[in-house]
C-alpha cells in the first residue's frame, strides 16, 4: 500500500487583504494536501496579526530570508503588480513552483523573462485565473471541444465594476510604472482569461480607451472588439465607472447561446444555456447542468494546482497558456494609444508595447486617454 503524500509546504507573500481573504483561506480548507508553513511581510504588526490568525509558524519581513530557512515547495505571491517579478523570480531561483496573483507582470517582455527562470521539467509559475476552473466554465470546455455546440460566432466579455477616487488613494493602484494599466490590466484581465481559455487564440483587436472620471495615468474606461482564429468576434468592455456591478459573457454558438453573469465568482445558478430552435439546439444544452456545483474560486484553482505539483505537470494558467491574456492586453493598449486594428503579430518584441502597456512614455500615454475623454 503506498504512503499518503506529505503536504505541500506553501509560504505566502505578502499578508494584504487578497492574501488572508483568498489564499489563506484556500490552504485551509486543503489542509491535508498543502499547509502554510511560512508568511512574508514587511509591515510587522500586520505579520504578526496573520500570522496568529492563520497559525503559521514562520513569520518573515524579508522573502530572500524566507526561502534560505524554509525552501518552500510552493510560493503563493500576493505583492502589488509591481513586485511580482522579484517574488516569482527569486522563488522559481530556489527552487519553489509559484502562485502569483494577477496581473502575471507589467509587460510581455517582465512575462517572458520570468519564464526563463523555469526549469524544463519544473518549478513552473502559474497565475490567478481562478475563473477558469468552476464547473461551468469547465462544461462548456468540454462541449466546445467535442462539438455539442457547433461554432462559436459572437460574443460579449463585460467588466463593468465600480471603484471611488479614494480606492485610488493608494500609492500603486492607478499607475502605469505600478499598476501596469487600469481596468484592462488589473480587472477586466479575470473574464478576457476565460473567454480566452474557451475560445482560443485572437487574431486581431481594435480598440479606444479614456480616463473619464478618475485621477489616474491609466485608462478608467476601455473598450474593444476582438477577432478570434476560429472566426468569432467578441465586444469587450472593461470599466470602472459603473455603480450597478456585473461580470458578463455571453458566447453565442451555431447551436446554443450560452451566458454567465456573477461578480466576483460564480456557481452553476450564474449561467444560461438557450438552445437555438432546432433539434441540434436541444441537444447541445440536454447535459446543462453538470451534476457538481464546483465555484469559481481560489481554492479550485489550488487544487488543481496540486493536482499538476503531484504529477509533476506544468500546470494551467502557466507559460504560454498564462500569458495569452497579457498579449491580448498588449494589443489593446497599442491599438487604443496609437490607432488602428492591432494584429496578434504586432505585439511581438520589436514592438515599444511588447515591452511596457503605455508603449514606451507613460505620461504621453496618460496626455492621450485624458485627451481622448474630453473629444
């Protein structure tokens, strides 16, 4: 009979609220399969406070000490954008797999060149995409792959959520050198995954953004249409102007449509299926729903993190499949600040926009969208 497998030794950085309202809480509730053995934090009071909370034994101001004492088998980096990149590096470095929130890096070029601090057959880093793994996005994958729905041919991907000047308060947030963008990059990112991870590769995008009401460098509102390789075309809108909140997609097939509509996570009850009126629209929705009601969630992105630790797998949401969305966001920001539909292509390394989201000069990127929302 063989041995149980000890736990995942997991150590978290950073103890902001996304740390103790979603990480923290995701590794107890897969105690068993991974517990958290260590905390990062410069704000000592905060460590402290966390630290009993949670009732983690290491406790840690510094990541660099964190990794030499402990050598964690899993980093679970929740930092601003910002120090993304020296958390993931320095952990793949010592040897640990990484859990980084969102946004992945603040530039295709930051993404790439996180990549290459992965070993062949690991330590891989894999990013906060957690919407990707509810039952019913995982459903509606496996029907779009076996057909039951014929083609995709139009869609809807809206962000549309609300944050007051003082959420801007904060240092980071609303920043290009920190936050990388604005809603696109830092909000709308969750449903342009999901929609990505159903759909499949784009093609193309054109798109117009602007700082409506904000006092930000970035963009408070975007919007775009976007082609994708298997001809579909899909609106997306990302804002963060709008007092009725909602996250919406709708993805209409040849044979059903096929709608979600939640916040910030959802469970079978937030979708729609309409078959089309033919028999072949009956039969593509006869399965929905799925017999389990597994959430969006951080904890189901977790385990299947696990899963691919165990088997020792790149897991989802990493590499390449991680960084489509990124490269998706690159060609928004180029065709929104400087005009014109944006090709897959033309987001490559020759591109200013490969290696920063404003192309290059933040404060002509910041001069553009305030223009632009005055026209």
């Amino acid at each position: 009979m063989s041995r149980p497998r000890p736990p995942i030794r997991a150590a978290v950085v950073g103890c902001g609220g996304i740390a103790r309202g979603r990480h923290l809480p995701a590794l107890a509730a897969l105690s068993g399969r991974a517990e958290a053995v260590a905390l990062v934090e410069p704000d000592e009071e905060l460590l402290a406070a966390t630290a009993a909370e949670w009732g983690v034994p290491g406790r840690y101001t510094a990541l660099e000490a964190m990794l030499a004492a402990e050598a964690p088998d899993l980093v679970l980096a929740c930092t601003p954008p910002a120090a993304h990149r020296e958390a993931v590096t320095a952990s793949l470095d010592a040897g640990a797999w990484v859990w980084c929130e969102k946004p992945p890096a603040l530039s295709l070029a930051e993404y790439d060149a996180v990549m290459r601090h992965e070993g062949a057959e690991g330590p891989y880093a894999a990013y906060v995409f957690q919407h990707r793994f509810g039952s019913g996005a995982e459903h509606l994958r496996r029907r779009i792959a076996d057909g039951t729905l014929g083609r995709p041919l139009a869609g809807v991907c809206h962000t549309l959520w609300y944050r007051s000047p003082a959420y801007f308060e904060t240092p980071w947030r609303g920043r290009w050198e920190t936050e990388g963008g604005g809603p696109t990059m830092g909000h709308g990112i969750h449903q342009m995954d999901l929609a990505l991870s159903l759909l499949g590769d784009w093609t193309e995008v054109t798109a117009v953004m602007s700082t409506a009401a904000r006092e930000t460098e970035t963009e408070d509102v975007a919007m775009a249409i976007v082609r994708f390789a298997s001809g579909a075309t899909v609106s997306v809108a990302n804002s963060l102007l709008s007092p009725r909140e909602t996250s919406y997609l709708r993805f209409d097939f040849e044979h059903a449509t096929v709608e979600l509509e939640h916040l910030y996570g959802y469970g079978n009850g937030h979708w729609r299926w309409t078959p089309a009126p033919t028999p072949q629209g009956a039969a593509a929705t006869a399965s929905w729903p799925p017999e389990e009601d597994v959430p969006s969630s951080h904890r189901a992105q977790l385990e299947s993190l696990l899963d691919a630790m165990e088997r020792g797998e790149r897991p989802r949401a990493c590499g390449r499949d991680g960084r489509r969305v990124l490269e998706l966001i690159a060609g928004m920001y180029r065709s929104a600040l400087g005009g014109g539909t944006v090709r897959r292509s033309q987001v490559g390394p020759e591109s200013a926009f490969y290696h920063a989201m404003h192309g290059g000069d933040p404060a002509a990127a910041a001069s553009a969208l305030e223009v632009r929302s005055r026209v």
